[in-house]
C-alpha cells in the first residue's frame, strides 16, 4: 500500500497556523489538509505549506447538499476547489453534508441525536433525493478537473448511519462518487469499519484515520448524550489506543492496490498537547507499516 500520511489540523483548535504546520511536521506527517480560506490561491498554499516541509494533503467541502436552492452555488463552489487541489496536484477531494444545526421532524438536530439518531431525524424522501442530486453534481464537477469527490461520513449529519451512507453510494455512479471515510465516525454510528472497507474498497481513495472507545460510545447511546457530551466523555482516541481494527482495514485496502492520502485526525485529545496526540498516532501507525 502506497500510503502518503498526513495529520488533520482539527486538533489544535485556536492555535495559529504557523505553530499548527510546524507540529504536524516535527510529529513526523508528510503533509496537511489544503485550506483556501481567506482567498488564498494555490501557489499561496504551495508556499505556505512548503514553508513547513509539508504538502497538501486533501481539502473539505461541506454544505446543506438538500437545499434545492443551493443546488447551483455548491456545484459552482465544487468548480473552484477542485481548480485549487488540481493546481496543487491534489486529486481527492472530501465532500459531506451538514445536519449538525438543523431541526428535524423530531424537534431536535443531529447534533442532539448523536449515534442514536431516529427515522424522524432523517431527511425527507425529497430532501435526500436533492441531496443525491446536489452530490452527484458536485462529483461530476469536480471529475473535470481530475479531482476525485470522496464522501465523507460524518456523526451528527444527514449521511452518519450506514444506511444513509449506503443509500447515497447506491444513488451514485461509483464511477463518479468515490469514498473518503472517517473510521472513527463510522465506528461512532455503529458500523463495523473492517466489513465496510471490505464492501467499498476500491471505492475508498482517502481516508481519515480516528480512533474511538466504544464503551463511551455505548454508554452515550444508552443515556442519549448529544455531540458535544460524547466529546466530553473522550469518545475519541489516538490511533490505535481505541477499538479500531486499522490492520485489517489497511491489508483490506493494500489487497484492493490504494494509493493515497491517509488524514489522522483526534477531534478532542486528552494528552497534554496535540503534538503528543499527532505523535503518538504517528508511532502507532509506524507499527503498522504505514
């Protein structure tokens, strides 16, 4: 398996850029998630994150992908991040839908449902048909610039169950959507990361690598707790130091020939710093060959 890893910025949140890029190389990653935030244009980043000795790594779309309204600022947004990956030889893109903020039939958010979201917290039959609508969209636009669309799966969204993330890779051409999956997300919602790689591998052309501890994630269910108590609880791990099969995932993937981008990424870290966290996930995975 070819893998070019690389380490999520989430962990540092409130830290300035500088500081963030200098500790995700000292702890030994090849490279960042891109961010054209601010207008900042591909040569801008290239120089930024070469400053560091990193390189980019693939960015994140996200968006209310139901909104029918929306359907043509998205696609005309997906226009312009892939020119920016493509300019930066970028060629995966992560795409998710939102749902954190959003009241559902329920009364509540899929932030309140957290890992035991309902049937009334899904999205209407028409709602998730725009959503298929606006994603395959957004894939093919981005396909023009030989950027591949990944979904994303996240808790807390509109497309976190496994039968919402199945129901939206059945509705788009595999030839056209690929998949960027979060293990620790997927691990959250209830799904068996080691039988969806097995399903979707030569789909799966990013990943983002969490670790989780199921038995705060089981208690949380039971209780109910929403987003931000799970985080509270220390739902996330660093990789390796949860219940994540990442050995079986990766021979999984080195059977089906993935060459790419692997993103570790610890929301919400309980060690000192995020540059411990962002170590001890990269000496973990040292161990497993990556």
């Amino acid at each position: 398996m070819k893998v070019d890893l690389g380490c999520g910025q989430i962990t540092w949140r409130g830290v300035p850029e500088e500081k963030v890029l200098a500790d995700i190389a000292e702890a030994g990653y090849a490279g960042a998630p891109l961010s054209a935030r601010g207008g900042r244009t591909a040569k801008q980043i290239a120089e930024i994150w070469g400053g560091y000795g990193l390189a980019p790594a693939p960015g994140y779309f996200g968006g209310d992908f139901w909104e029918e309204d929306r359907h043509e600022e998205y696609v005309a947004q997906a226009h312009e991040q892939a020119r920016i990956s493509s300019d930066l030889g970028v060629s995966e893109l992560y795409v998710s839908a939102g749902g954190f903020n959003t009241t559902t039939r329920s009364g509540h958010t899929r932030r309140d449902v957290a890992a035991h979201a309902g049937p009334d917290d899904a999205l209407s039959e028409k709602e998730f048909g725009q959503l298929v609508r606006t994603v395959d969209a957004i894939a093919r636009a981005t396909l023009e610039y030989g950027v591949r669309s990944c979904y994303h799966n996240h808790v807390g969204t509109f497309v976190e169950t496994e039968d919402e993330i199945e129901r939206l890779l059945a509705a788009v051409d595999p030839e056209v959507l690929f998949l960027g999956p979060d293990t620790g997300h997927l691990a959250w919602a209830g799904v068996d990361v080691v039988e969806f790689t097995r399903r979707h591998a030569e789909r799966i052309k990013t990943a983002h690598l969490k670790d989780i501890d199921t038995a705060v994630r089981d208690r949380g269910r039971v209780a109910g707790w929403d987003y931000s108590t799970f985080e509270k609880h220390a739902i996330w791990a660093e990789v390796g130091h949860g219940e994540v099969d990442f050995a079986t995932m990766f021979s999984l993937l080195g059977q089906a020939g993935f060459a790419g981008w692997l993103i570790v990424e610890t929301d919400v870290t309980q060690r000192e710093t995020p540059l411990e966290s962002a170590r001890i996930s990269r000496d973990n995975l040292r161990g497993l060959g990556v």
